[in-house]
C-alpha cells in the first residue's frame, strides 16, 4: 500500500508541475530558514550546559538597593566571601572568586603576545570541568607562581602543547611555571580565558580586594547533592551580615549557573528574562515561517480540490475507505515535504558560514549525531502531516454521487477557511515587517544620540608595561606628534564606568543616605578630550596643586546632593575632603538601556586606559606616531589599539544582530506568503478563463479585468493589515521597555508596512491578472 502512495502521490506532483513547483519552493524556503534559526537557538541554549557538576553549580548574585533607585541585581561580589561560603555554610562544597577577563602580556623568549586571562582561586577547575590536556585540576593554581595556558597559547608561545614545568613570563615583569593545560575553551562556554592566574599576586597589587564592603569580583559556589539552595540563601544573608555590619540594604543569593547565560536580566531583583527571550523569540519566527510555507499547500491543495473531486468519486465508487484517501493526500504532503527537505539540506550548508559571520558564531552541523537526523526527519513529517491534514480531511469528504454527477458545489465555509488562511499568513508576515521597521529605527536612534560626549575620532588604548611608569613623558610626546590634538586617561570606558559607590559625604546629607554614584578616575584633559559640555567651573588643572583632592560632578549627582549651585561646595569622597570645582551636564556613561547615573570624576593619573582625541581626517597619522611612541617607550608590548566608535557599538551588539536577523527573515516570510498569493492567482485565473472572455468581447477592459482579479486578494491584505497592527504595536512596546531612553511607536510605521504589504501583493497578483486580461478571448471560449 505504501509503495501504492508513493506511486500516485509521485504521478500527481509530476502532473501539477507549476503547483508542485511553487509548493517544494515555499516550504523549502520555510525549512531552511527555521533549521537555521534552530541550530542558532539550539546553539545559545547549549551554553554552559557541558559542566560535569552543572546543576550543583551556583552563581552569587547580589540584589541592592540604594537611596533613589530601583532595587539592582549584580554578579559582582566581595572579595572575601568565596572563601567564608566553603568555610561556614555547610551546604558549599567548593566555591571560587574569579576576576574579570583581561588582556595580559604573555612571552617565552622573543616571542611575546598579549592573551586574555582572569585570576581565580584554587577550586576553579575542581568546579568547572573544562578538560585538561595536562596537568593535575585539583593543584593546576594552587601555587602563586603558576599558570595554567591553553593548547592555543601553548602552541604560540612554545610550537608545542607538552610544556607543564616551561616558564611563562607574564607582563614582562614575573616568571609563572606552567602546571596545566586546557584545551581550548569550547564556544558553548560563557566564563572564556585563554590563561589563568593564581589570586594571590592580583590581591598583593589589589588590597580593596580583602575587604568585605567592596565588591568587584564574581563568585560561583559547588553545592553538596541534595542540598537546599533556599537554605544556603538564608545562611548566606546571615553570614554576610556578620563579616559587613553595614550591609542592610543588599542581599546575597545563588542563582543557577546553567541558566546564568540565557536568564541575566533582573527586576527589582527577580528574574525577568534576558537573551532567553531572543530564544524564544526566534523560535516563534522559526515556527511562523513553517506555518507561513504549510498554509500555501494546504491553499493550494483546497483550491484545486475541483480538479481531484471526479478522482475522489470515482476511487470511493470503487469501494475505497475514507482512512485510504486520507492517507494517499497526507502522503502526498509528506513527500512533498521531504522533497522539500532534500532541498534544504543543500542550502543550509552553503548559508551556514553567512549565517555565522552574521551572528558571530561557529556553528556547525552534527552530521554524525544520529538526533540530528532524527530531527530533520522528524521535521519533514509534522510539515508534511501539518500541511496535508486539512485538505485531505476535505477532500476525503466529498460525496461521490455529487461529485459524478456535476452538482458539487463548494460551500461558503470552505472558501472562508482559505481566505482565513490568507489572512493568517499575511498577518504574520507584516508582524515580522512592522517589527522590523521599530527595531531598525530603535538602533539607528541608539547609534546616532547624543551622548553629551564625542566618541568621533577618539582612540582608546590600554596603559601597560612601562607606558603607565612614563605615562607624563609619553602624554607630552603625543602632544607634540601631528593628527593629535589631545591626551588624557582614565580608570574606565568613559561610555562604560562599572565602578559605583556610596562612600560620598557632602553637606546636609540625610541620615541614612544610600545613594549610589558612579565614580571614575582621570588625568588632566579629560573633559577636553571627551568634548564634555561645562556647565560652571573648570576642569582639573596643574595650576591648582589642590586638585588631587578635588571633584568634577554631573547634574544629575548634583541634583541628587541638592545642589542648585554646586561648584565651591565641600564634598568628601572615600574619606577624602576636597571641594567640587565643576559641573558637567549630564552625558551617558552606561547603556542607553538605563537612566543617567549620578557621576563623580576625581583626578588620579595611575589609569589604565589612555584617551587620544585625533584631528579629524587625520586618524592614520595620528596612529602611527601612536605605534611610533609606543615601541619607543614600551617596547616589550606590540602595539593595541581600539576606537570608542567600536566599543559604543559593542554595547548594542545583541540589538543590532536582533534587528539585522529580523529583517532578513521578514524577507523571507512575504517572499513565502506571496509565493501562495501567486500560486492562488494563478488557480483563480484558470478558473475564470471563460468569464474573462466573455468580458472582453462585451468590452472589459484590460485595467478592469485585473482590479476584477486583483480586489479579493486585496482586500484579505487590508484585514490582515488591520489584524497585525495591534499585535505588532504590543510586542514592540514591550520590547521597547527595556530601553529608558527609545523612540516613540508612529503611526506611519504602520502605514508603510500596509503600504509594503499591499504593493507586494499587488505585483504578486497583478502577473497572472494581466496575463490572464491580455488572453485571446476567442481561445477562451472555443469551448462553448
């Protein structure tokens, strides 16, 4: 019997060429896109799932509150509290503090090259279980002189990975034994390094790292099996209040480090999400686009239904059961589907290295996973059974005596189904339209706002070696070298301080004021350099030797303090008295994505980013006098260098990929959907050959004939564009809320989108329309 299906479903594609064609071509088009869509979502959701001990392993999170803000959540930690968690909750099995990723000057011999690595404590790889190559996990950091590279950093520095006991000389100043190697580290991990340090020598150079009221370094803990995460909570808070007498408006937690990745975005301190929307997201896009490409079969095959009715008849005549057409249609579909899936395996592979560069991924194909295939079966069959369900339901029905004797009849229901169809699919496809012009014009604004600041021809380049020694002879060099025009320095990314604090005293503080002021570090220039707008004041200057203890504030920590006249006010900062000598205006020194921060500048030249603002159109030069004088006074580093252009846009990375995805596969959702629109033209035209005829010889004419032809279509389009525009204007809004500063939703995005989507399927219709308006009405009526 199967071989029977097979036969017949064969014969009836190869006789309805154009509509087998249009058929393999949509859902063809739906499968490519949505196994690419998969492999990206199955990708982001195998982050950090590889860990032997993965769910015994815990995050430490941190939800504060401070005076005039929203309650906060942040993995940064104290420093003390990985080694307290081990020593006085019992639940803890292990626990590890680990520093932020860095770039570090690794050589052995005359080969040196800058690596990023972290400094951690001794249990990391006793809780991470990334393989080693060589050495022992349990005592790879144990030591202060140790090290512990990748095969990647092994094969640079030494042309070889058997190297456990060679030294490694890190920043050109201490020498490290290497006691592990680690294969590289996969790209389904989220915590990367391409070396680790042992903590004591970062504690040497970093005292506030002892201490229990400062918080920098992230913190992950092993739980005992069985044990209860809602205890250790409790026993955690407790355990932080007695080390920190101060801590009353934070609470420490553990939140699970397998979903750490996907479930990073906190509100008022629960979890609210993050990139697990983006997955979920694309996987309703993956799903739409299917259902997109299934609903053009199931149009196609209702509306030809006429044409196998007399088949139908006469198979049931013949004795054949209802469950045998039914079965000999979704065959059909099924087929078709896996002649579709053919079709897809071809083009996934050849769009994947694309897909990657667009998504800045490695993803590949697990040819040799049997789930793979699996899948994709899988895949073909529910597309096929999707789409052949309901036109061999109806076409299994039709009554054979009707159906022989001419007088079927096609009710209003079967009809409103197909144009229900239409209108479904064209509703998803300006969803992904309108979605598309929001998001794109959301990133555009982020691109192009005014921060308060000018990151246009200013270069970042990290102060290291013997750079920050002679930072004051090298800044008077630059000055003196062509195409820069200023110099300055600073502890952060000034578009992304990270460091916050409440130690500010100022005069007629309220009693038990908590407010939280983001604070940086720099030399003299800085406001220059950054083209910050002063408001009242002066910047720091040599002139005043007072200014090593004196504060530059915004306006927002100015309002925050109270102060309607805040230049010559006493401020005291970390202990340290001095007065407020400047008022900026307010400039962005976080993602756009939060409100303007209170901001506080002290002046300390020991930073570790340099700030060159160049001439503008004279960027080259003003790079190779930059290489020039940096050889010259750190020759041990090779020359770095970044734009503030390029870090802003690395802050709205996952936006700008979201935006860009979303685009493309709008693309391909109308491109389906008006493959079906074409295909039902096509019938519709067919069908009314003989009308159109006697139109035209009683003088229709050509412009009448296709709005004729083109007006029902039309007007399925019209309600769909009604339908989508609410649903659109929802989803946006809400993704829009994660922004405090975004655009407003207008009306003629809407209007473009219905103008779009009318256009489209008017040049969809409007071929078969003319063709049909421009046929020979003597050929159409020879019948007669």
């Amino acid at each position: 019997m199967f071989r029977n299906y097979v036969k017949i479903a064969w014969r009836n594609i190869a006789k309805s060429k154009t509509f087998s064609f249009i058929n393999v071509l949509g859902l063809a088009l739906g499968m490519t896109s949505s196994l690419l869509i998969l492999l990206w979502v199955q990708d982001e959701r195998s982050i950090d799932q590889f860990h032997a001990n993965g769910p015994r392993i815990y995050q430490v999170m941190e939800n504060q509150q401070w005076t005039g803000n929203d309650i906060s959540t942040t993995p940064s930690t104290p420093g003390p509290l990985a080694l307290a968690l081990t020593a006085e909750v019992p639940e803890v099995e292990k626990s590890v503090k680990i520093t932020w990723q860095e770039e570090q000057l690794l050589s052995v011999g005359d080969k040196a090259y800058k690596e990023k690595g972290r400094y951690a404590s001794p249990d990391l790889f006793q809780i991470f279980s990334f393989p080693f190559v060589q050495g022992n996990p349990k005592t790879a950091i144990v030591g202060p002189s140790s090290i512990v590279i990748s095969e990647k950093v092994a094969m640079k520095l030494f042309g070889r990975t058997d190297v456990v006991g060679r030294t490694v000389r890190v920043n050109n100043k201490d020498d490290h034994q290497v006691t592990g190697i680690v294969q590289d580290i996969p790209e389904t991990s989220s915590l990367k390094f391409d070396f680790v340090l042992p903590e004591a020598p970062y504690e040497k150079e970093n005292e506030w790292l002892t201490k229990w009221e400062n918080n920098g370094i992230r913190t992950y803990a092993l739980l005992h099996q069985n044990a209860d995460v809602n205890v250790v909570n409790a026993k955690i808070l407790n355990m932080v209040r007695k080390h920190d007498k101060n801590v009353t408006t934070i609470t420490t937690f553990m939140f699970p480090y397998e979903e750490a990745y996907l479930h990073s975005k906190f509100t008022n301190g629960k979890p609210d999400g993050g990139r697990i929307e983006y997955v979920r997201l694309f996987t309703i896009v993956a799903i739409f686009l299917l259902i997109i490409a299934c609903i053009n079969f199931m149009n196609l095959a209702t509306a030809r239904s006429a044409k196998r009715a007399k088949e139908v008849g006469i198979r049931k005549v013949v004795g054949a059961e209802r469950s045998y057409l039914v079965g000999q249609f979704v065959g059909e579909a099924v087929l078709m589907s896996l002649l579709s899936l053919l079709i897809a395996m071809i083009l996934v592979p050849l769009l994947l290295p694309v897909f990657n560069t667009l998504t800045e991924k490695h993803i590949s194909i697990q040819y040799t996973n049997p789930f793979y295939w699996l899948r994709l079966l899988g895949l073909a069959v529910i597309t096929g059974l999707v789409s052949g369900s309901y036109p061999a339901l109806f076409l299994s029905s039709l009554q054979p005596v009707r159906v022989l004797k001419g007088t079927l009849r096609f009710n209003a229901g079967a009809v409103l189904f197909r144009q229900g169809l239409v209108v479904f699919q064209f509703s998803l496809s300006l969803l992904l339209i309108i979605g598309t012009l929001i998001a794109g014009r959301q990133v555009d604004y982020i691109r192009t706002k005014n921060l308060g600041l000018d990151r246009e021809n200013v270069v970042y380049m990290t102060l290291e070696g013997d750079l920050s020694k002679r930072f004051d002879s090298f800044r008077e060099e630059l000055l003196q070298a062509p195409g820069i025009q200023s110099v300055s320095s600073s502890g952060n990314d000034p578009m992304e301080i990270g460091s916050s604090t409440i130690g500010v005293e100022w005069k007629g503080k309220p009693e038990g004021d908590k407010t939280l002021f983001t604070n940086m570090a720099v030399s003299y220039d800085f406001i220059k350099t950054m083209k910050i707008k002063l408001l009242a004041g002066r910047d720091f200057s040599k002139a005043f030797v007072t200014d090593s203890t004196n504060y530059l504030v915004n306006e927002e920590a100015a309002r925050r303090m109270g102060m309607k006249n805040p230049v010559g006010q006493d401020l005291k900062f970390w202990s340290k008295s001095g007065k407020i000598i400047g008022l900026m205006k307010n400039f962005h020194v976080n993602s756009l994505r939060v409100a303007i921060e209170p901001l506080i500048i002290r002046l300390d030249s020991t930073n570790y980013t340099l700030l060159v603002r160049t001439h503008p159109g004279q960027t080259e030069q003003a790079l190779k006098s930059m290489e020039r004088l940096a050889k010259q006074f750190n020759p041990a580093y090779p020359f770095d260098y970044r734009f503030a252009d390029e870090s802003f846009r690395e802050q709205y990375k996952s936006e700008t990929l979201i935006g860009k995805l979303a685009n493309y596969f709008a693309i391909i959702a109308i491109f389906i959907a008006c493959l079906g629109l074409f295909g039902l033209a096509m019938f519709t035209a067919e069908q009314r050959t003989k009308e159109i005829g006697v139109r035209k010889v009683l003088g229709a004419s050509v412009t009448s004939i296709v709005a004729l032809l083109s007006k029902d279509f039309l007007k399925l389009v019209l309600i769909s564009i009604f339908i989508a525009s609410p649903l659109a204007w929802y989803a946006m809004h809400q993704w829009l809320a994660d922004f405090a500063y975004r655009i407003d939703i207008e009306w003629w995005v809407f209007v473009l989108a219905g103008l779009l989507a009318v256009g489209i399927a008017q040049l969809t219709v409007s071929f078969q329309s003319i063709k049909a308006a421009l046929m020979n009405p003597v050929k159409s009526l020879r019948s007669e």
